[in-house]
C-alpha cells in the first residue's frame, strides 16, 4: 500500500465503527457524503460552546470571535483553491444552490433568444435542471456532448458543440462513473470560442487539489459534505470581475449597502450574494475539513486512491467478469474511485439491501443523472435505468474493496447468478 497510514486516519471517523447487522460497516458512499472525522465535529461543537453569536451583528466579543472566524474560513476556502481574492468566494447551501445561483443572475442577464448552452450527458442534474430552467425563460439552445462506450466525454464534434455557445457547464468528474475531465482543455477552447465556463466540481474537489487559476474556468461550485465537511453549506467562486456585474440571487439582510423606501444598494462582494444569516457554524466545519485534507495531503490522498481504483479495477474483471457490468473508463488515469455496476437480472436496489447484510455500505438508483442512465448499457446491451455504486475516500483500504467483492459474490448465489 501507500504511505498514507489509514488506521490512523480511520479512528479519527467515528461513523467507521458502526456495527450494522453483526458487521462492522465497509462505508462506499462517500460519493453521496464522505464521513466526518472528530477534529470537524469538535470544530463545530467548540463554535457553538464557546463563542457562539451571529456573525456580522455584535460588536461584543463572542460575536466579533465568531464573525472573525466566518470570515477566516472564507480565506481558508480561497487559499485553498488558490483564488485570487476571498471576495470570489461566496458560501451557499450546496452547490446545487451555487449553480442555481449563476443560472438565475447572470443567466437570466446574459443568455437571450436562440443563445446556446454546452453541457454533457454525464452531469448531475444539478447541472442540467436549472439550464433548462433558464433555457423556459429565455428560449435558449441546450447542446449536448456525447459519451463513448466507456462513459468518457467524446470530444470529436466539440469546436462544432462550442460554435456560438454563451456558456460551457460541465463536470470535472462524473458521480456515477467516475469519469475524469480534462477541464484546462475545454476551457480554453470554450474561451476561445466566446463562451464562458461553470464546471461543476463536487466529485473533483474531494480527491484531486483544485487551483482554480490553472483552470481558468469563470465559475467553479462544489459542496462541503463530500469533502470531509458538514451539510448545508456549499461555494461558489467565481471571477470577481463576473459575479461584481451580477445581480443579486436573493433580498434581504446582509447583502444590502442601503435600503430605503424606495430602493436599496447592495453590498460588495462576496456579501451581496449571502442574504439572511449564513451556515456559519458550518463554515468553520468547512475550513477545518480543509486542514485535515490538506495535513493529509493530496498527493498522498491520490496515489491511495489510485491504487484503491486499480484493486478494484482488478477485482471486478477477475471474480465478476461474466455476471457483473463494470460501467465507466477502464483505465485508472481516466477515472476516480467511483464504481457503477449492473448485476445481470437484479435491481440494484436489491443488491444494495443484500449487501446491507454484511455491512457494505453503497448507493443505489439513478444517482441524479437520469439522462445518463438511459446512455449506459449492460454487456447484453440491455438499457439500464439504475445502478448500483460504490465510491472510495481516503479512509478506505484494499480490505474495503474484498468485503465488497465478497458480499457481491453472496448477492449473486442468492439471487442464482451465474
């Protein structure tokens, strides 16, 4: 194995002792929500037990510790993703939020009558719903880039796809294969064909270090709950020149300058994108999420993951060959840890239960990417409308990937596959 010592890191994750059904849990979902290890949680508890106030409101100490410490997780964020100032990143629930967020200010001041939008067959519906959306209001053209039979981005007819287009929204990596982006490509080719570049970097950031500069993307969103962190809280960043022309997303307190009775001005970034009060006790869980990443490391996290993807590669074309379909890229460079298969003849529903029963933790369904369903195939060439997925983290182990291929070989005698 590599040099990242999981023991340790697993007894900081208190949700990986969990007994389920006599079996100490194997926990593959981190591509829905990663675990929360101890220094998070105790993070958020220390926040709420010792200065506790709402931010941006007191002058009195407790609330100028915990607006001090808001807003210093807003440099953690952007330093770590190396963004060029603190004022391009703007906290929201989700990324779902972050996306809806562009698509309806400077969607709805940008894209007109007949202007076209670039997506692809594998976004989450995150990153598809709210184009339609904008595409209702504004009788926009949704284009579509295709997918080869390895789930893999086909790029032949691209400077076609971009001719025009006002804007590229795309992955960095697929929730349901696995299926890596090369983003720095496709952003300068969308750059030069006019189009500005949201990419929607959920299942990138919790794996791979991101630097939004190298990508030079205009908008990035991800969610703190798969990288280690707390629910509710997600980030946008955005160019700053881009989101200072913007309007605002919602009204209300916090993100005004003035208001008077007959109008109102609306604060500087990144204020004026966070109305009300924000999820910031969830932010500090954030930045401490951050620092443990970063203690870590991301190299260390990606040769693990790496040779985690290769076991499991392995794995499934020795033992399951003939019974399971293995969807998504073949080649580890190509993919993150994120398995989708097909079991012949059974819902992944069921396989998902079975393998409950011997505390294999994995997602079943549609996995928001519904569209991509209907592009997947069994080996048969039987169409599919779900899935059942296993995803890694740095806290999984080779022996992880044996339970796992272990309860699926029960799952098929159960079921009398062979």
């Amino acid at each position: 194995m590599t040099g990242l010592d999981t023991n340790a890191i697993k007894s900081d994750f208190p949700g990986l002792a969990r007994v389920v059904n006599g079996h100490t849990i194997t926990f593959l979902d981190s591509g829905a929500s990663s675990q929360t290890p101890v220094q998070v949680i105790q993070a958020m508890d220390d926040a709420y037990n010792t200065h506790y106030a709402n931010v941006h409101r007191g002058v009195y100490t407790t609330a100028q510790e915990i607006s001090d410490a808001y807003e210093n997780s807003r440099q953690v964020v952007a330093n770590f993703i190396n963004a060029r100032s603190d004022k391009e990143v703007i906290f929201t629930r989700n990324a779902t939020e972050s996306i809806n967020l562009v698509a309806r200010t400077w969607g709805d001041t940008n894209i007109g009558n007949g202007d076209a939008i670039v997506l692809s067959q594998i976004e989450h519906h995150s990153n598809i719903v709210p184009w339609q959306q904008l595409r209702t209001r504004t009788n926009a053209e949704i284009r579509y880039i295709d997918i080869d039979n390895e789930a893999r981005l086909d790029l032949s007819n691209i400077d076609t796809l971009l001719e025009g287009a006002k804007l590229l929204a795309i992955t960095a990596a697929s929730n349901v294969t696995g299926t890596l982006v090369d983003i720095k490509s496709l952003v300068e080719k969308a750059h030069a064909a006019g189009a500005l570049v949201l990419v929607d970097a959920c299942q990138y950031v919790p794996h791979l270090k991101l630097d939004v500069q190298d990508w030079n993307a205009d908008f990035v969103a991800f969610s703190a709950h798969k990288m280690l962190g707390p629910t509710g809280i997600g980030v946008l960043w955005g160019k700053e020149e881009l989101l200072d022309a913007m309007p605002p997303f919602l009204g209300g307190g916090s993100m005004i300058a003035d208001v008077r009775l007959d109008d109102f001005d609306v604060a500087e970034l990144p204020g004026k994108f966070e109305a009300g009060t924000p999820a910031f006790i969830e932010a500090i869980g954030t930045a401490e999420a951050i620092n443990y990443l970063e203690r870590v490391g991301f190299d260390a996290i990606d040769s693990h993951e790496k040779e985690l993807t290769a076991y499991a590669l392995e794995m499934f074309n020795s033992r399951f060959s003939k019974t399971v379909t293995l969807h998504g890229p073949k080649s580890v460079e190509d993919r993150l840890g994120v398995f989708s298969f097909s079991l012949t003849g059974v819902h992944p529903h069921d396989v998902s239960q079975l393998l409950d029963e011997y505390g294999v933790c994995v997602r079943a369904g549609h996995h928001c990417a519904k569209p991509l369903m209907r592009c997947l195939k069994t080996d048969d060439g039987s169409g599919i409308g779900a899935t059942t997925r296993a995803s890694l983290y740095l806290y999984n182990t080779k022996e992880d990937i044996d339970n796992l291929g272990d309860a699926i070989e029960k799952c098929l005698a159960f079921f009398g596959v062979s």
